[in-house]
C-alpha cells in the first residue's frame, strides 16, 4: 500500500473543504481525481505531497504519516513522490538537461555521470531523447509537459502525482501525455491525476474518485486495467 487516508479532513483557512475522505493506493493503480473548478480535488493532491497540511483523520503516504510529519521531513517525502504541475514550471533560462541536473544535484546525487545517465534514462523513457540541449521555449506543449514527466521520473517514484498535466494541451498532446501516464502505471508506479476530462476515463481507464459536495466518492474503475 502506498498511500491510505481514514476519515480524513482537508480545511483551507478552517474551513472544511473535504471531510470524510476514505482511500487507499496500491502500486500500479491509475487514479482520477474529478470534480468542478473548486471542488476541492487539488487540495486533496496537495495534502498527499504535504503542501496541506492534515488535521483531522489518519493519513499515511509512503510511510509517512502526514498528521504528524515536521516541516523538516517534508522534502524527504517530496523526494519520494514524483510531482507533475499543470504549468510546467521548468526554468527558462536552463537547457532540458541543465533543468534534469538541478533537481538531481537537489535530491542529493552527487556523482556527475550518475547523473549524465539517469538523464539519458528519463529522456529514453518519455521518447525524447534527442531534446537534451534544447531550451524550454523550443520545446511544444506537450514535448514540455513530456519533460516535466521526465523531471518527476528522476528518482524512480513509487506515486507519481499529476495536477491537471492535459488542461494547457490541445488534444493531440494530451493524448501524449496520457499514453506516457499510463506506460508508467504499467510499468508499477502508480498514478493520481486530478482533472476536469472525462474522456481520459474512457480512453485510459483507471480508478474514479469525484469530488462532490465537500465529499470523495470513490466510484471504482472505469473499466478493468491491465
């Protein structure tokens, strides 16, 4: 089990914003987190990585248990999860593997060629290998959020997180980065995405949870995975 909340609340400047908030990850899982703008289905993403904190419940992520974590343990938890920002968030003044490297040499990799070919790895594994010197501005769309992928792959997550990496990209690199989402599930890192799209349910079926009048209705899968 990789993460399990038990009738958890989220509150965001004390007020409820989610209450009884009951799940549990497995590795290989795909999750849909859905709802309206404002239902609350980023915050939930939010408090798995820490970033919100827990107040009420039980909450474990990676065997951390997010009711009592210190503010000094959150970057060891955040190492642990790979982190997809529906905004990209790659320095623009950097070259794809100058923005590989600094999160590298961040999360404690210290020996260069270690580092020179865990980027070769990442790049091979979201199909653009060839992209290493290229800045992010010559980059597409979809071939940077395929890089921010890249970027949360870097330390070989259990969990990988993803806040609405589709809602910026037109269909045709959505639909990339959806296919590159799932070959990662398959490959046993499990997946939890937040999104307004339903037709990624239909296309990639996974588990639907629904944010909905304050609650998280786990609907189950959309259709049998892999």
């Amino acid at each position: 089990m990789l993460a399990k909340y038990e009738q958890v609340q989220l509150n965001q400047d004390e007020r409820p914003i989610l209450t009884d908030i009951n799940f549990e990850v497995q590795e290989g899982q795909f999750v849909y987190i859905l709802g309206e703008v404002g239902c609350g289905k980023t915050s939930l993403l939010k408090s798995i990585y820490g970033e919100l904190p827990i107040i009420q419940g039980e909450a474990e992520v990676l065997g951390h248990d997010l009711t009592r974590i210190k503010l000094s343990k959150l970057p060891m938890l955040r190492r642990q999860l790979g982190i997809v920002f529906q905004d990209f968030q790659l320095l623009r003044d950097r070259t794809v593997d100058e923005n590989l490297d600094f999160v590298l040499r961040a999360t404690g990799w210290k020996e260069k060629i270690e580092r020179e070919q865990r980027i070769i790895e990442v790049l091979e594994q979201v199909g653009l290998p060839e992209k290493t010197r290229h800045m992010p501005y010559e980059l597409s769309g979809g071939e940077q959020q395929c890089i921010c992928i890249a970027r949360a792959l870097l330390n070989k997550p259990k969990l990988l997180l993803a806040d609405e990496p589709t809602a910026n990209l037109d269909h045709e690199n959505g639909d990339r980065v959806m296919k590159l989402l799932n070959e990662i599930r398959q490959q046993g890192t499990a997946v939890i995405m937040t999104t307004h799209n339903e037709q990624w349910t239909k296309l990639y079926p996974g588990i639907v949870w629904r944010c909905r009048e304050g609650k998280v209705i786990i609907d189950g899968d959309s259709q049998e995975q892999e």
